[in-house]
C-alpha cells in the first residue's frame, strides 16, 4: 500500500495541503472528466506537490470506481502525495464491514479514506431520519473498521457551521466520535458556503479550545469568501485545508488552491509545498483548466493574466522605477509574470526553467532563450497555448537549439471528406500524401467516425510500414476549443480553433497543440506533434527520417 503522508514537503505531516478537484471540483456545472482526465489532473497536482489527491467517491461514482482500479494498477505513480477515497460513513442499521459502500473505499485500494458525516442535528434527524446517537455510532463504528484495515482516515463534517450555530453539542459530538475512534483530523466544513472570516475564525478557535482535536477546513465559496475564510482558519488554528484547483466546485464553486496556497506561502510564511514547486502554481493553473475545457480566468488571483496586469500610465511610470511599487509580490515567484499595458512579459526565466524540467539545458544560451520567447509570444497572440502541451513545446525547444527535424516525413497533401448516406449514417474518409526522407511517395486512404479519425488512420497507414514504432502509439483524447475572433460580427463560423491532443505509447503519454480557423487543419498541426514527439522517443528505421 502506498503511504498516508505526504512526501518532501517542508512541513511534512505537521500541515496537509488537501485537493479535492477530482471529487468536490467535478461537481461544477459544465465539468465532466473522463477517466483519462483524471489521472491527468492527479499527476498535475502532485508534481505541484499537494500532500493529498482526493480521487473521488469509488463504489458510488463508475468512473471513480474505474479511476482507483486504474491508479492501483500502476497507471498513477505519486512522488509527493497520499490518495484519497472518498465515501459516507455506513448506513443505519448495518455495520460497517456489511455496508457495500464502505467496503468500497477499502477495495479502491486507496491509503486514506475520507468520510462524510452528518454534524447538524436537522440534517441527522431530517435528512437521515435517524437519532444523533446513532449517527456518532455510524461515524465512530465505520472509522474504527478502517482503522483497523489499516487506512488513514479523515473526517468530514458537513454542514458544521451551520450545525454548530444551531447545536454546538451534537456537532461536537459528531467530531469526538470519529476522533474518538481514530480519526486523525476533523474537518469542519462550510458545505452551504454562508460563513465569513470573522465568523469562521470564532467558531475554529472556540472548536479548538474545547476539543484540542486536530481541526481541518472546508469551504464553498457562496459568499465569495472561500479562500478569506480558509486563510482565517488556518490562522485560528487549522493545520489542514482543503480546496480545489481554480476553486472549481458546485453552485459558485471552493475555496481555489492557488490562492490558498499563495496566500499561505507569501503572507503567512508557511512553506506548504516541496521546494520549488510555488514557481509552478501559474502553470499548473492554466494545464488544469485546459484539461477541465474551461477558459483560465485572466483576473484570478496570483495566476491569472491579469494578476499583475498595469494599463494606468501612473502605474507604468511607477514601475519603471521599482516593480514592486505596484505588485504585492514578484510574479515570477508563482511562474506569473508583470505585464505593463497590453504587452506580454517575455518570461525568459520560465523558458529556461520549463527547459531544465524537459531535459533540455538552455543555459548560456541566450539567442535560444530569446528565440522561444518570441515564438510563444506570436503563437500564442494567435490562439496557441502550451500550458497543457508539453509535447509541443519541447519540440519547439529543440527546432530552436538546432536539433534535426524529428518528422518522420514531410506532407505532399492531405484530403478529408465527409459524406451523409441516405440511411443517416456519417462516414469521414481521409487521403494523405506523404514523402518519406529517402524520397519514397506514399499515397494512404482511409475512413473513420470523423474528419480527424480518418485523417489519424490514413496517416498511420501510409507512415507505419517504414515506422513500426507507430503502431504503439495511440490517439487517447481529443478537445476542441473556439476562440473568439474579437470581431463584432463573428458569429463563430470563422473563429480560431485550438485543438489539444493526448498521446499515448507503452511508455506514457503527451499532450500536442495545433491552432488554425479550420478545425481540420489544427488538428493535422496537433497530430504532427504528437509522432514528432514519439519520434523523439523510438527507433526510427534508416531511410525513414531522422
């Protein structure tokens, strides 16, 4: 079993930095994450270096149930988190090592459990239309059989503020059954999201005070004061938090992790991630929401593009003197960077850290640097984006250090065209044309369920004979973004179209990029990344390109 600690974080285990993106963020309105999805954004947030990745709610949730089986498997390897199932306590009546949904969370094989309980009496009485004995005997029975399995287990304790406001010993109660039994935290949750600081910071100190439990928070954001409230918890004594990436989550969403944990490292000097890891909060931002299909917010708080945007020539004028005059912290500390007007910062910096974590040294080399600076700079005034696109980027890296050019053939002409049958049915077939190295002409048809599946199998066609390596490479997902022309009278017709690919081969997977006004042919960009990308990583055979 993998541990129940995080990993390499300065504080280790004295503070958890908890994500719940997969669980709580997946229940935001127009969020729905495939299973490949997942485990994308779980190898995201711990090379971030959360403490703890809460998967989701296995044996409730299929694609939950399939996302542990998965990571059990070996498909998700975490270097500085501990996963985290997550499940309700049993139900009334039956005992824990009876109820399905508890022996669940031990199947999903997960190190730490997190459960959620009932703690206002309304709730426990008129929701789960039982008596506050037998809820703290379903919280105490179901965390000491997981316990006793071996698991690490945390409380949730929903609707505690509310709960406490209305009956402080019955939500107290609930906390020292679970904590009695072997609960390492108790966290008191906001689940309504009505609470603000000052309220939050009263009812975590007195909670502290008369229990000395080891307390944890959780916060919804309905008054817009998520990441308020879980700083101000933190400060009364909170040693675990629990947020979600950009604050994704029901109705107005939660507490957002990277304004927590930015507030947490620059204001309160609390080194809550692995070294060097708060450099990358920005990239892991913008990855994440690409992989959710939701446009970054360019006003989010210390991430976002306009976190430390100036357009008032006052404050131009003040920063040519000194930044700071106008930032509450240098931008690049986050992997952020200051922009004056409408003019990008060139981020050299970023490039050559991003080149160190490719494998790629750009140091002493200046001309390279500047070179990928320029190149993103133009693409991405174009639509491009390389935040969720490592594949593209380092292979941009490497046309720009002068490396050969690992397409394994150069395009003569490719044709896609789509038919609709008298029966309904939609058949796409695609014809590439294609010159290898030695100068050999291959000509390749075939048919698919759509434009980019076609094009995707005939290209295979004509290519895998003189790359057999190709065959192991698999085309695992595909999205499609619109990008707004800026024109009044675009109706979207003739919008930009950004098309992410994911990758993969025995040896893992990558994401590519391509950007076009037709969707086809960002697609083809983005499909010519990808087997240059593979290409960097097999045998390719003589004749056949380099």
């Amino acid at each position: 079993m993998s541990r129940t600690e995080p990993a390499e974080t300065p504080l280790g285990d004295a503070f958890h930095v908890y994500d719940t993106t997969l669980r709580d963020g997946a229940q935001r309105e127009g969020i729905s994450y495939s299973v490949a999805d997942k485990l994308a954004v779980a190898r995201h947030l711990d090379a971030l270096g959360v403490g703890f990745i809460e998967g989701g709610w296995p044996g409730a949730m299929p694609k939950d149930t399939e996302f542990f089986a998965r990571a059990a498997s070996g498909e998700l390897r975490l270097r500085h988190a501990a996963l985290v199932a997550f499940g309700a306590t049993r139900r009334a009546g039956l005992t824990a090592a009876a109820d399905p949904q508890v022996r669940a969370l031990l199947d999903s094989a997960a190190p730490v459990v997190t459960l959620v309980a009932k703690s206002d009496r309304r709730h426990i009485e008129r929701a789960l239309r039982t008596d506050v004995r037998e809820n703290c005997a379903m919280v105490a029975d179901t965390v000491a059989f997981l316990r006793g399995e071996g698991r690490r287990v945390f409380l949730d304790a929903e609707h505690f503020f509310d709960g406490y406001r209305f009956d402080p010993e019955t939500a107290l109660r609930v906390l020292d059954a679970a904590v009695g039994a072997g609960a390492d935290v108790a966290v008191l949750c906001d689940t309504n999201g009505g609470m603000l600081p000052l309220g939050i910071a009263e009812v975590v100190t007195e909670v502290a005070e008369r229990t000395g439990f080891r307390l944890g928070i959780h916060c919804q954001d309905d008054t817009g004061s998520a990441v308020a409230n879980s700083v101000t918890a933190v400060q009364a004594g909170a040693t675990h938090v629990q947020c979600t990436a950009n604050g994704y989550g029901e109705r107005t969403g939660n507490a957002d992790l990277f304004a927590v944990v930015g507030n947490l490292v620059t204001k309160l000097n609390m080194p809550v991630l692995p070294d060097g890891a708060f450099g990358e909060l920005t990239r892991t931002s913008h990855a994440l929401a690409e992989i959710a299909n939701i446009a970054p917010d360019t006003h989010q708080a210390y991430v976002g593009t306009s976190a430390f945007a100036h357009k008032a020539g006052l404050h131009a004028s003040a920063i040519k003197v000194d930044p700071e005059l106008y930032n509450h912290m240098d931008p690049v500390a986050v992997g952020n960077g200051q922009r004056v007007l409408v003019t990008e910062m060139a981020g050299r910096a970023s490039v050559e850290l991003k080149g160190v974590e490719l494998g790629l040294d750009l140091a002493g080399r200046p001309d390279v640097v500047s070179s990928v600076v320029a190149t993103v700079k133009e693409r991405e005034a174009q639509g491009w984006s390389f935040e969720a696109a490592d594949a593209s980027l380092e292979l941009l890296m490497r046309s720009a250090l002068g490396g050969a050019d690992r397409v394994p053939f150069a395009l003569e002409s490719y044709r896609v065209i789509v038919e609709h049958g008298a029966d309904g049915d939609v058949v796409a077939e695609a014809t590439v044309r294609v010159v290898l190295a030695d100068g050999q002409r291959l000509i390749a048809t075939a048919e698919g369920n759509g434009p980019v599946n076609a094009l995707d199998a005939a290209l295979r066609g004509a290519l895998t004979p003189s790359c057999p390596w190709l065959s192991d490479v698999e085309l695992s997902d595909y999205k499609v973004r619109i990008l707004t022309t800026g024109r009044s009278d675009s109706y979207g017709t003739d919008a930009v179209t950004r098309v992410l690919v994911e990758s993969t081969n025995r040896s893992g997977s990558w994401t590519t990029v391509g950007v076009h006004s037709n969707v086809v042919e960002a697609s083809w960009l983005a499909l010519v990344d990808a087997l240059a990308y593979a290409a960097l990583r097999a045998p390719v055979p003589a004749g056949a390109g380099s």
